[in-house]
C-alpha cells in the first residue's frame, strides 16, 4: 500500500515505515502529524485518485528530525563590470517517518 500526497508544494511517493525530508513543518521531534492532502491512495490493484485530494483520507507520521540540508551556493557576476556576489543557502526540512495511511 502506498500513498502519494503533497506538502511544501511538492509530492511524495510514501509507504508505511518510509524516511521521507520534507519542507519545514512545525513541531517538535516525536510529535505525530496528520497529512490530508493525499492525492492517491494504492492497494493492490484498486488505486483511488482523489480530484484533487481524497476526501477523509489521512497518511500519519511522525517528526524524527528538524534540521538544513547541505550549503549551496549562490554566486552572480556581471562581466567586465566588476560585479560578483556570493551567497549562500541552507534550507529547513523536517524528516517524517510514516506511521499509518488510511482513506
């Protein structure tokens, strides 16, 4: 059984017990949290899409980790202008390890 549901603007492909970094979502670690924005839902052969979402369909996780990915970085230049910038990037995520998907 899996799901595919969306968070921080993006979809992910989940099944029980998966790690799955996310955007930055708020709580603490060990907090359980409910996803509804669930788009489909998978059971064998019988696959539900929802038009958008599924209604009263619910993947439950729960926050393991709230940390920043790696450092990118951002650099600019303007040739024979003498214009460079650099900067840098870390973006938050929270890390879910999925507990239950129900619909």
């Amino acid at each position: 059984m899996y799901a595919i549901i969306k968070t921080g603007g993006k979809q992910y492909q989940v099944s029980t017990g998966d790690r799955v970094l996310v955007e930055k979502l708020e709580g603490n670690v060990g907090d359980s949290i409910e996803l509804n924005e669930v788009l489909l839902v998978a059971e064998g052969d019988a696959v539900t899409v929802g038009q958008p979402v599924i209604e009263g369909a619910k993947v439950v996780a729960t926050i393991t980790d709230q940390g920043k990915h790696k450092k990118i970085k951002v650099f600019k230049k303007k040739r024979r202008k003498g214009y460079r910038l650099t900067k840098g990037h870390r973006q938050l995520y929270t890390a879910l390890t999925i507990a239950d998907i129900s619909k």
